[in-house]
C-alpha cells in the first residue's frame, strides 16, 4: 500500500530553517529554467462558490515529481468546515509509481509561502530590522513570524488586521505584539512589513511606507486581489518576485505593470537574487519589495523534502 | 483518515454492466454539454522514458469531481514492474474535501475502455455476430471480450497478436478462441472487430474488411498511434467517435480527416446515438467504425459508481 501521512505527522518533522533552505533552491532552480510546471489546472464551481488548482511538475534531474491538488470553499466556514484544503502526491520520475500521499490539508502550502517570505527578507530587509509589521493577522500571518524568526534578531512585532478583536487574539511564540489602529500607523513604525490579506483593494499607499522599509506581500496569488499601491513599485529600488511571468499576470506587480509605472524587465526574481545575478540591497535608505504569488517548484521542493523527513520515521506507520 | 482503496477492492465490487451504464450514461451527458473537463495536464520525462497525465472534471449537478493520474513508463516491463500505473481522486464539489483516493493501478481506465467498446457494439454491431475479432492480446483485448459477453450472446472470438506464442496464451472466460494468421485473416472471418494495440501504423487496410463488419478502435489514445487505414473511414456508413474534439486531433479518425477523406460534421459522438440525436446502424451491410480515444467523463462515471459500491462494502477496512 502506499503510504498515506497525515498533517500532524509533517507538522512534526518539518523544521523552518530547512523548510527555508528547500524552497530557496528551488526559487535557485526555477530562474535558471531547470523545472518543468506546465500551467496550472483549474475547476470552478458554482453553489456553493469554490475552486481547485492542480499545480505540478519537477526540478530537472529530480528522482520524483510532485502534483499539488488545492480546493478552496469560502462558504465551508459556515459549515465549521476549512476553506482551504490540499493533497500532494509524490511520484516516481523514473518508474511513475505513486510514492507517497502527502494529506497535509495545505499546510504545506501555508509553509512553503512563509518560507518565501524569509527568503525575501534575508535578501531585502534593512539591518536592525526593530518591529516586524504583519498586515492580515491569520494562520499566514502567524507562520510568516515563526518563519521570520528563523532569518531576523527581531522579536517585535505590530499587528493590523480589519477586527480589532482578532488582532488582539494574535499570538506568535516568542514575539512581544503590539496593535496597530491603521496599515498607515503599523508602516510608520516598522521597516519590515508582510501582508497576508485577502483583499481586492491597496491596503498600504506611496505616502504610507517609509525609506529603508521593506514590503513582502504574500496575500495577491490570483486575479483580482491586490495588498499595494501601483506607484509604491515606481519608489522601490528593488521590485522582487518569485516568478517574473506569474507576477506580470496576476499579484500586486501585475497592477504597477499595467499603469506602466514599471516595466517587466524592473521584476527581479528571487532566484537571481540568491544567485547572485541581480544586485539585492544596497543600503537602509532604499524601498523594497517582495510580490510572492506562489510558484509550484516552492510545492515539489517543500514535498519532496516532507517525504524525506517522513520515510526517515520508521515510528510513522503509514496506512 | 480519506479512505484509500485499492484495485483488488475495485475488482471485487464493480460488475460490468453497471459500468457499461454508467459509461452510457457519462457519453451522453458529455454529448449534452453537461460536463466539464478542462484540457488534459501533462508531464513527460526522459531517461527512462515516460509520461504522467492528468484528467480531471466533473459531470453537471454531481456532488462530486473526480482528478486522475496516470502515468506510463514502457522500460518499467524490463524491471518488472506495470508499465502504466495510475490514481484517481475522488472529492466532494460541494466543499473541497477529499473523499477517497482510489489507488486502482490503472484497473478503472482499463474498464472505463473496454466498457466504451461494449457501448459502441450494443449501438453499431450487426445483428448475429457469430465471432468476435480481436486484434492485440493484452489486458484490454481481453477486457473488451468480457464486457462484450454483457451485451452480445457471441461466444467465439479470433485473436491476432505479432507475437504467435502471446496469441495462443490468450485465454477468456466463457470463450472459444482461435488464433488468426493476420488481420486480413481475421477480418475475413469477423462481422465485429475491436483493435486494441499500440500500432503506430494501420494494421487493417480497406480490402480486409467486409461489408457489415463493425470495427472499434481503442488503442490510438495519443499521437502518433493508428491501427486504421484511412479510407476505411470513406467506406463506413456510421463514424462513431467518443468525442468529436479529440478524434480530430489524435485517434484514427484524426489521419481521415487530415487527407481530407472526411469531414467533422462526419463524426458522430457515441452520445448522440445513445441519445438518438443521430442514426447507428441502419442494416446487415453497412461497415461501422467507433473510434475511441478516452475521454475523462468515462473515468468520472467509474470513479463515482466506484466509490459509490466500495462505501456500501463495511468490511472493507480503509487505511
């Protein structure tokens, strides 16, 4: 039988600093063209509202390859139900033998994502980041910390969220957490900010954000939802993405794009960062941002790398 | 816990004529409009060679959406493994959730095919068939023979195959089978004719087949593949397709319309028959083509009456 493992066994095996490494690669390996993603696969549905996305593909040269099966039901709250929901199936690349059923009901997902988002400020954050800004205070937000923590000093955190009430519930082992009354007031006091909304309108504008600030927004990954302001792009230094295409299609760049405020060749992609090909930083006066849409090489990278860590528990029994 | 099932289970609970109806039954929905199946995903690897498919969809109105994945690895045979593999998910459309992972190593593919056939031959097979032809002597030869049993009361059958020694191994419950010396061989002999290999070039030419025979031609799933000749599709009187869409791109049917031999409007889907939107054969004397490339509805359609009997069986303990 194939083995089958649950979100409890990889919540157990999975740390943050090798979680961070893994999809670092593979940002690495997608900006040098060596994966193989065809285009996303979707179903649209209808009463109730809902949709599913199949992403897939591998690293060239990888012994597996991985297809990533996403749904997602707003109405499912209603129902006591989570909105989100995945599976991953790891395969054979050389045999097409299913290796493995990742059950992991878009927990890998939520931490590939926090993960892109330590990439990103190890490569754009200032020095002596104080206080970290989390814009949208839910289970993205919260990883987005405890993935920070593993890259930054920094054990200060600002909080806003549309409630008031759910931002005072928002806790992250390890962070002191203030509430902010406003993005506005959040941006004045934090160099290093993350939105993790589901918004369709700018949350942060041009007069809103600070020099030396670095922004990750994590929150636009389809059509339609946008976190920042198109002219804020015109004032970064760097504009990072994860993936150049992607970002020009959907994601708060795509929005810069169309205004012509900026040209797809000011996208810089996070893998030529790490690689070195395209200059990060320069100094603490500089405006930068990270637009992360999600890529499926951030998927294979984080199952491969859970398929790992299971196999190696022989405690864990499968089926 | 989702419930994996696995193909021994799947062969335990399906009968043949519940999945003869339920393919019927996904035909003409297809026909209607009332599915919807975006374009097929694929991957495809080199060193060792090999190709992973996804198709994935839903029927109208259904409470559920089907994902399969099949893969094929034709150096598998050397290292003794299946060459094709495969998985089908089933989750509910009305909340995203993962009902059950039918682990069928490409077992409900196989019959989803061989019930196509038995579909096509209830519509276009002459009456009194006395023997059945079937051209490739492996698991689908033998499947379209036992789903054949369901609506035919033949009981001879004529096999070729390129391999003699295989020929004379294949063995069906319930039939008399003689092994034919060549296809023209086999034609002479029989009114109904189901070809079932992975030729790349016709192996039934115009001359071998006789008036009032019956051809279905399952193995051209992809490019590349034929077992046709082309003018046989100008002699038919009815040319059946399972979707007119994907005939035209790949299957026999494509290379006929490529010399222009005939037109699309030509085609007739197998769910305008059933549905009688169209005329299935009209007399004794007619040749009949069905030309079936596989279409996801069919996996649907089993993946559901799959799950449906595998739930109703309580001993089946899952995971």
């Amino acid at each position: 039988m194939i083995p089958v493992y649950t979100r409890e066994q990889m919540e157990a095996v999975l740390r943050p600093s090798d979680v961070i490494q893994a999809v670092e690669e593979g940002f690495v390996a997608y900006s040098r063209g060596e994966t193989v993603v065809p285009p996303v696969g979707e179903l649209l549905f209808e009463n109730p509202t809902g949709d599913c996305h199949i992403k897939y593909g591998y690293r060239t040269g990888d012994p597996s390859f991985t297809i990533k099966i996403a749904t997602g039901f707003p109405e499912n709250a209603k129902k006591g139900l989570l909105t989100s929901n995945g599976v991953m199936l790891v395969f054979s690349s050389q045999t097409g033998e299913l290796l493995a059923i990742l059950q992991d009901e878009g927990f890998l997902t939520d931490i590939r994502t926090a993960a892109a988002g330590a990439v990103a400020a190890k490569l754009l954050a200032p020095r002596d980041v104080e206080g970290i800004g989390i814009i949208g205070a839910g289970t993205q937000g919260r990883l987005q910390l405890e993935y920070l923590k593993e890259v930054l000093p920094a054990r200060k955190a600002m909080v806003w969220t549309r409630s008031r009430e759910r931002a005072e519930a928002f806790r992250v082992d390890g962070f002191e957490i203030q509430v902010a009354d406003s993005c506005s007031g959040l941006a004045g006091r934090c160099r290093l900010i993350v939105t993790t909304t589901a918004s369709r309108q700018w949350l942060l504008g041009p007069s809103d954000v600070h020099r030396g600030t670095h922004i990750t927004a994590v929150g636009a990954d389809g059509g339609g939802k946008q976190e920042l302001h198109p002219e804020l792009f015109s004032r970064a230094a760097v504009r990072a993405v994860d993936s150049r295409k992607q970002c020009a299609q959907f994601g708060d760049s795509s929005y810069a794009l169309q205004e012509g405020r900026i040209q797809i060749e000011d996208l810089v992609e996070l893998g030529e960062l790490i690689d070195g090909k395209k200059p990060a930083r320069e100094n603490d006066e500089q405006i930068t941002i990270a637009d992360l849409t999600g890529v499926a090489i951030q998927d294979i990278q984080v199952a491969k790398l859970a398929l790992r860590r299971l196999m190696a528990r022989k405690d864990f029994v499968s089926n």
